[in-house]
C-alpha cells in the first residue's frame, strides 16, 4: 500500500474510533427528543417584552431553548457614555439579537416570573447529569459534553479536521451537535453598538447570577460558562463587569410541602 493511501487510512480509522466514543454520533437533536420522549416544550414561556420561548427539559432541569431578548428596564448601551456601575445595560448586534451586562444577569428580576438566572451551581448540575449519560458525552473523557450543547447550525466547523478534532463543536457535520436540544447558538459575545460580536459563529458565553471575586465597588464580577469550537467541554470563569453575554433562564424548582 502506498504511502500516502496508508497515512489516508490510519487517519480514517483514528476519526472512526474517536467517534465511536461519542454518544452524539449519530443522533440529530429530532431523533435524540424522540428516543427520550416529549422533551421540548413548546411556547413555555413569554417575557415581558411579549417574546416567546421554547423550552427543554434535561435532567430533572427546565431551561429556554433559546438566549433571553428581554430589554425592558435596561438601559441600552453608548460607547461615549461608558457604564455606570449600579445601572443594568444590555446592547444588540448588526442582527438584533440582544447581550446583557453582568449587573442584569445580577438583577434577580430580568427572567420572567417563575424563571432566573441560573447558578454557577445550576450549571454544574446540567453538566453532572450530562456527563452520567453516555448520549450526552463525546469522547472517552466523561467532560466532553460540549457539542451535545451546542446548536447544529450556525457554528464554523473545521475545513481541515485533525482526527482529535472529531469531539469538539467544530467538528463537521454539525447535525451531530445538540443530542441535548440545548441549542447554545454561536452568537459570540461583546457586540459594540449594532457591530459584529467578537467570536461569531467560535464562541458563546452565558452569564450564571453566582458573582465571582471583587475587589471593590469598581471591579465586581460573576460567573460565566462558556463553549467554543475548540473545546470539547464547558468552559467556567468569573468576569469583572463591562462584558456583553447571552442569558439562558432556567425554571424555578417546584417546592413540594
């Protein structure tokens, strides 16, 4: 065999078996819904701003299966006026589509009625019970639970694949994202002023309402998660305030007496 052919079928064999650990090979979001049943929740809820949300349950978590829109009791953002560090701005890309700054995801009232903001905790539960279902995990490490996340549209997908590639985001084809129906589209985050958002189509970041360390009035911060195409797994840090993120609300939990 030649020796270019041979290099060709070791990588073919390598991709194979990468994908053979992977619990979202072969289940578009369609088809892993119907193995599970009736997951997604049709018109769940509606915001203030009368926007419409879809919902999935994973887990024994409710969340949107889509980013918050809500603007109303936000200030939009101006370049030229800066921030003020008590006030809640949100800003919009060349889209339209809506990114929140830290002192919103902070607010405690910017979900609607029955929804919040959900935790650095929250987070950590989605990932733990992701990680315990082999559907969910792509890879041979239980942590590789990313593309099962992410949307199977509008994220950059490698031209070029390497055969580790195979469990991350931007591995192609993107139909075997989303095995969760979470659906974290690829907005990017830090849109300035009705611009392009830094990392469109790489990247997505959700602010938890968990504030992280402090160092003053000036620099607070809070937890945010993030995925991008290059990573196999959920991605978690604190930010100080003056970043633009996406919002999922999660339900609040039914209190049995």
């Amino acid at each position: 065999m030649k020796k270019g052919l041979m290099k060709e079928v070791l990588m073919l064999v390598a991709i194979m078996f990468a994908l053979s650990f992977c619990g979202c090979n072969s289940n578009s979001p369609e088809k892993a819904m119907t193995k599970e049943g009736d997951r997604v929740i049709e018109n769940a809820v509606k915001d203030i701003d009368g926007n419409t949300y879809d919902a999935v349950k994973i887990g024994n978590q409710v969340w949107m299966k889509s980013n918050l829109q809500t603007t109303s009791g936000l200030t939009k953002f101006k370049l030229k006026e800066g921030t003020d560090k008590t006030t809640s701005y949100y800003d919009v890309d060349k889209h339209g589509r809506v990114f929140h700054d830290m002192n919103a995801a902070l607010s405690g009232n910017i979900c609607p009625e029955g929804w919040h903001v959900p935790s650095l905790s929250e987070w950590e539960e989605l990932e733990r019970y992701m990680m315990s279902q082999e559907k969910y995990v792509c890879g041979i490490s239980s942590t590789h639970i990313a593309k099962a996340l992410a949307d199977s549209v509008e994220w950059k997908y490698y031209l070029n694949p390497r055969p580790e590639d195979s469990i991350n985001i931007g591995y192609n084809p993107l139909t075997t994202n989303n095995a969760s129906g979470f659906s974290a589209q690829a907005w990017g985050y830090d849109p300035i002023e009705g611009s392009k958002a830094r990392y469109e189509g790489e990247a997505t970041r959700f602010w938890t309402s968990t504030p992280g360390e402090s160092f003053g009035e000036v620099m607070k911060s809070a937890y945010f998660i993030e995925l991008n195409i290059n990573n196999p797994y959920i991605f978690k840090d604190d930010k100080h305030i003056g970043g633009f993120y996406s919002i999922r609300c999660i339900k609040d939990k039914e209190i049995n007496n």
